[in-house]
C-alpha cells in the first residue's frame, strides 16, 4: 500500500494528465468520506463516532502486530542433547546447541564456495534439531555441497553420540548472484 501510495504521489508530481485525473477524481471521493461522517455524528455535536470505529480498529492491528512480533523467534533452542547418565557418579549429561553451531560454522568458514552460511538449534516437537542453511555461490552444485554437509552432520553425530534431526536450506538470493568466487589470475 505504502508503495502504491509513493508511486501515486511521484505521479501526480510528474505526469500532468494524471493530476488531472486525480483534479477530476477526488472531489467525489473526499465529499462521500465527508457525507459519512457528517451522517454520523453524535446527537448536538460536531464530532463522529466513526473516529472511535477507526481508533478501536488501529488499535486491533496494533495488538494483533504485537501479537504476531512476540511470536517470531520462538523454538530456538539451546540444547542440543541431554541424557541421564546412572554411572558411578549419576548425574545429567548436557551438550549444548552452541557445539553444533560452532562446530559447523567453523567447518564451514572460509570456504570459497559458499557466500555464507548459518547453523541454529531449535526445539521441535521436545526435541532438538539443527537448521543449517547455505548460500552457495553461482555454478556450485547443491547435491554436492548437500553430501558434504551431510558428511560433516555424520561426524558431529559420531562426536556427540546421538542422531539429531537436521534440516539443510540451500537458498539463493543477491548475494549468491552477485558474489563471485575468488580466482586465481
């Protein structure tokens, strides 16, 4: 809408046929809005109660805005395994998320042919699983680059003793199209 509103606006200020248009247009729209809140005044006032709808109505796109900002980010997690462990000394056994991502950012790191690259631990359904999400560059085969990070899950597995569901993301976007590989010259 915002950008509607912007294109609009740059219109009227340069093509003079569409601020004719907009001359001719208008009047009609602003005296029907002005005819309905005339029609709805407060019995012996000036004011409309139509302000109120309008003001109730932000005020519901407000809350269901806060709404919707409380909720992103939920099901990160910080725990990537947890055991019991009833040896000589019981106790609880906690690996940590940031193992994972750590790990894998590091494996990953300055490899040439990827523009970036992120690992996150989330909670699904009680248990934990890693979202790893790449950005190859152009020409790199995603099978490939799909097989070597499973490589790469499969040890982090054999290391941590327990199989963690994992989801990789391969994605494209600007800084794939437009990043280039460094070559030898």
């Amino acid at each position: 809408m915002l950008l509607a509103a912007g294109i609009l606006l740059v219109l009227l200020a340069t093509v003079p046929p569409v601020g004719a248009w907009w001359q001719s247009w208008s009047p009609g729209i602003w005296d029907g809005i002005n005819q309905a809140f005339n029609a709805t005044r407060f019995p012996g006032r000036t004011e409309s109660w139509l302000w109120i709808v309008v003001a109730l109505v932000l005020l519901l796109l407000i809350g269901l805005m806060v709404a919707w900002i409380a909720q992103q980010g939920k099901g990160r997690s910080n725990l990537l395994a947890a055991e019991y462990d009833p040896g000589d000394v019981p106790g609880d056994v906690r690996i940590g998320g940031g193992v994972a991502e750590q790990a894998l950012k590091h494996a990953l790191a300055g490899r040439p042919d990827l523009a970036g690259s992120t690992v996150a631990t989330y909670d699904v359904k009680g248990s934990p699983a890693l979202k790893v999400r790449l950005l190859p560059r152009q020409g790199v085969a995603p099978h490939l680059l799909a097989a070597e990070i499973a490589g790469l899950l499969a040890a982090l597995e054999a290391v941590v003793g327990k199989e963690t569901p994992v989801l990789i993301h391969i994605g494209a976007g600007a800084r794939t199209r437009f990043g280039r590989a460094e070559r030898v010259r």
